[in-house]
C-alpha cells in the first residue's frame, strides 16, 4: 500500500470531474450567478463567549438578536421573524 493512502487513505476514492476546467489564475471576473440565503440553520454557542446579542427595538420593527453563524452574520427580528444575513 503507498504511503500515501496510509495517511491520506481518503485520496484513492477522489478523482477530478470528467469534465473540469481549469481556469487561469488571474481570472477576476464575477460567475453569471446570484445567490440568495433563505435561512440560517444552526448555532452553535458552546465554544464562545457572548456570541450573541440582545438589539433594542428600532424603527418600530421590534427587537432583533444579532449574532454569527459559520461565516454569516445574522440578525434576527424576533417580531417579523425573517433573518437579515451578511456573508
């Protein structure tokens, strides 16, 4: 058995797709696509410190929780019910 596989033993079962296409590393233009985020799903608050925080109400939409999900940023209205993210 290669040495490889002992360390890595999932590098046998990865291949690259049939049909990738590498493209040039001074490629700066955007992908014809947009993406929009519906839902945050999860939070995990055992590993941190006040990774949450309670927001006041402003402009008559009620208070709001605002806190950090993977690498989005989320604010909560707890009136209205949909997130606000940034990520």
């Amino acid at each position: 058995m290669p040495l490889t596989l002992c360390v890595k033993p999932w590098a046998g079962e990865i291949c690259q797709p049939k049909k990738f296409r590498q493209l040039s590393s001074n490629n700066t233009t955007a992908p014809d696509i947009e993406l929009e985020l519906d839902w945050v799903y999860g939070y995990r608050s055992n590993m941190g410190v006040n990774t949450i925080k309670y927001m006041s109400e402003e402009d008559n939409k009620g208070p709001r929780l605002a806190y950090f999900a993977a690498a989005v940023g989320v604010v909560y209205y707890t009136q209205l019910k949909p997130e606000k993210s940034k990520g």
